[in-house]
C-alpha cells in the first residue's frame, strides 16, 4: 500500500467538501512510538495536503502498543487515506462499525489517535483551541488530584505535606502494605518480582492511613484513594463503611468492570462518593451505573473508550445524571491525551476533578506545548487545537525497550497461596 493515495478513500465521503473551500484530504497517518519517560506512549499523527497541517492523537495502550500500532496502520490508516479531515463524526463511525466486532481497547485506543488528530487540524483549520470547538471555556483551568504514596502511614503524611506545599488541594493517598506488593507504592526491592498480596492486611491499614492524615493534617485537605479492583467485592463495601468517617473526595474502583453488578449494593450499604472507570471500553459498561445514579465520577480512560468525540457524548450523559468527569490522567496517557482531557474539562460544565501527571523535562522536550500545571491546577496555552506538538527527530531517541509483557512494571501479583489477582 502506498502512503500517498488522494485519489483512493477506501469509504469516501458522499458529499462535497465544507463550505466550498477547496478539498483538504489526508495524506499520511502514522504511529509515532516514544518513551521519554521510560512508559510506552503511541501518538498519531495525520498529514493532509495542506502544506504543515497536521493533527496528533492519543493511541496510548502501554500493555498491548504493537497490536495498537498494527490497528492503525493496517486498518484504519488505508480507510481513512484520502478523506476530508473535517468530517469527525462520519470519519469515527465509518472506522468504529467498519470492523463489524466493535470496541475493545486495542481498537478504540487505535481510534482515538485518528479521533483526537482530527479535532487537533480542526482547531488548526478554525484557528481556535479544541475547547473552543467544544462549547468554550467553563473554568479558567482544571482542578488537579495528584499522589502521595509511602512505606508507611509518616512517609505518607511527608509526601501529603509536599504537595499540599506545592500548591495541590485534593490529594491520592495510598500505603505499602508492609511484605506485600501494594498498587500505587513504590515496590520493595527487597521482596521477588512476583511479590504476594494479602487483601485482608490492606483493608486492616488504610483506615489507619486516613485516619493517621485526618488527625495530622485535618480537615480542608480533600484526600482520595484508589483500591484498583483489588479485593473482594464485599471487602470493598466494608473497606468504604469504614472509610466514611474522613469524607473522602472519592473512592476509586472498588469494583472491577466484571463486578459493576456490586454498584447497587455500595450504594445502599454507604454514601462515600465513588469513582469508576478506568478500564471500561464501551457504552454498556457505563450507561447503568449513570442512569441509576450509581457513581459520582466517571473516570475513563478516553483513549481506551476511543476518543474525544464520544468522551465528549459521555459527558453530557453524565451531566443529565449528576454524575462529574475525572478522566483517567496517569503516566501512561501521552501529554496529547492529557491536553484532550484538559480542553474537554474545561468545556464541560459538570468537570468534577482531573488526575495529574507531572511530566518531567525530557517529556516536554518530546512535546513541546504539554498542558502547564501550577496552582495545584492544569492549564491550557491557548494555541489553535490541542496544543501540544511532537518533535519526531527527540521521539525517536527514546525508543520502546525490548521487552513486551511489561513485568518489570506490572508483574503478576498473586494471593499467598499462588493464585494471580487482578492487577
Ligand atoms: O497502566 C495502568 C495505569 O494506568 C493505572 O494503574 C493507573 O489506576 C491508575 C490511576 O488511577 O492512575
Ligand atoms: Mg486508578
């Protein structure tokens, strides 16, 4: 297949070009691999025939990245060759049915980077950042929740107090389960790769911890806390009764999406305000858990739904529900995809909070324009689209390592007795 096909839209628009101005047509698309910060992050970029216009997207599945990058250049990329990068919408759903099995994140994440690229050169072509094209500015920049973490509840409160000094008001606060491989914690060097979990242990030492910042710190401070689906469902109920007494912000993923049929009886064994979301990839995951009111934060990772024309849909359901965004913000979604949940929370009315990620400076040399954050808040720099750039020549000097499976980030945590758990 040639790059350069103007002429060979494989499902081509049936009707003319926007507004009579001349054809723009897209011309290239590529999977630009890069890990500035040792995370594996998948770009887009489209290339139309418009002389330096070009949009980026998040395709970020730090797991699976080649069968990301195999989707979009096998598949998407000879679909959309020769297109008019104005039409999102159709573009979306021309790709989105063209597989007749839908959703799922290697496709969506695939999706997402052809989605978000094309709001990107629609911002270009308008002159005016994506919120614009969104509905416009709601908020001056975005409320941030970032994470403190530590060996032990002291190390923990340090960590709190730093940040709270940098600026930040809502903070994640998790703790090592002491021998035990604890998500959100730095591992024990001490301990094997595989290290054990015990779901009983962490339940005993995190009322602790919030307890120890509630007597410490006191009560302004607004503090969050991720399970990650790590426990039994009815240890997860428990775990948020006893929780309840430190107002948190909210609860995260105490369910996993095989589990969302627990929602309802969280819901009626305690108030705690729940976010939920990250590893859903379709509109059946979620559409229950709005509609009954369920949840009080969707948190879903927009590249793994397929982008920001449908993370856009979601919002709005959300808003006829009560429910607030907290899209998903870690190190594995590139600073294009941080900058698509910024524009999109500052155009959406019911924004509740957004995850941070501070990316350091060899991140923001690879994409210059990376959403600033002070203030204990995330702003957008006002230039046409997403405004974020990549430099290829930098990108390239940070090429993926040569392992697949990602064990020495995420290796298989198992129960005391061997069998794995969810991550
Ligand atoms: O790759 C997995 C991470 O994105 C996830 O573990 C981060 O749970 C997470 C969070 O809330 O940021
Ligand atoms: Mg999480």
């Amino acid at each position: 297949m040639t790059d350069q096909s103007p002429t060979w839209p494989l499902a081509p628009n049936p009707w003319e070009p926007t507004g009579g101005r001349p054809a723009i047509t897209i011309r290239n698309v590529r999977a630009i691999c890069t890990q500035p910060e040792g995370i594996r992050l998948i770009v887009v970029k489209i290339e139309t025939s418009e002389p330096d216009l070009y949009g980026l997207g998040c395709a970020t599945f730090t797991q699976r990245p080649r069968a990301v990058v195999e989707a979009i250049e096998s598949y998407l990329k000879p679909m959309i060759l020769g297109r008019d990068p104005n039409d999102i919408e159709d573009i979306y759903q021309t790709c989105y049915l063209s597989s007749y099995w839908r959703t799922g994140p290697i496709m969506n994440n695939a999706l997402s980077g052809v989605d978000q690229a094309l709001w990107d050169i629609k911002g270009k072509l308008a002159n005016m950042p994506v919120y614009q094209l969104l509905g416009g500015k709601t908020r001056r920049a975005a409320t941030l929740y970032t994470h403190a973490s530590g060996k032990d509840v002291s190390e923990v409160e340090d960590n709190v107090r730093a940040l709270m000094a940098r600026g930040f008001t809502h903070i994640r606060a998790q703790v090592a389960v002491p021998g035990y491989h604890t998500y959100g914690t730095k591992a024990d060097p001490g301990l094997p790769i595989q290290q054990p979990w015990n779901e009983s242990a962490y339940v005993r030492i995190v009322p602790r911890l919030f307890d120890h910042l509630r007597t410490q710190i006191g009560d302004e401070l607004e503090l969050l806390h991720d399970i990650h689906e790590r426990i039994q469902p009815i240890l997860a109920i428990n775990l948020a009764k006893d929780l309840e007494q430190f107002r948190l912000f909210f609860l995260e993923d105490p369910f996993a999406p095989e589990d969302i049929g627990w929602f309802k009886c969280m819901r009626e064994a305690t108030p705690i305000p729940i976010a939920m979301g990250e590893l859903f990839v379709n509109q059946t995951e979620w559409e229950v858990l709005i509609k009954d009111r369920l949840i009080d934060f969707i948190r879903v990772h927009i590249s793994a739904i397929g982008g920001l024309s449908i993370a856009q849909k979601l919002a709005h359901f959300c808003e006829f529900f009560g429910v607030r965004t907290a899209w998903h913000g870690p190190g594995d979604v590139s600073p294009v995809g941080h900058a698509a949940n910024l524009h999109l929370d500052l155009a959406s009315t019911n924004f509740g909070i957004q995850e941070a990620h501070i990316f350091g400076d060899q991140a923001r040399e690879v994409f210059p324009g990376t959403p600033e954050v002070h203030d204990g808040m995330m702003w957008a720099n006002d230039k046409p689209g997403l405004g974020v750039d990549l430099d290829e020549e930098l990108a390239a000097k940070y090429p993926f390592g040569d392992y697949e499976l990602m064990h020495q980030d995420f290796p298989p945590v198992r129960r005391i007795d061997g069998s794995p758990i969810r991550w």
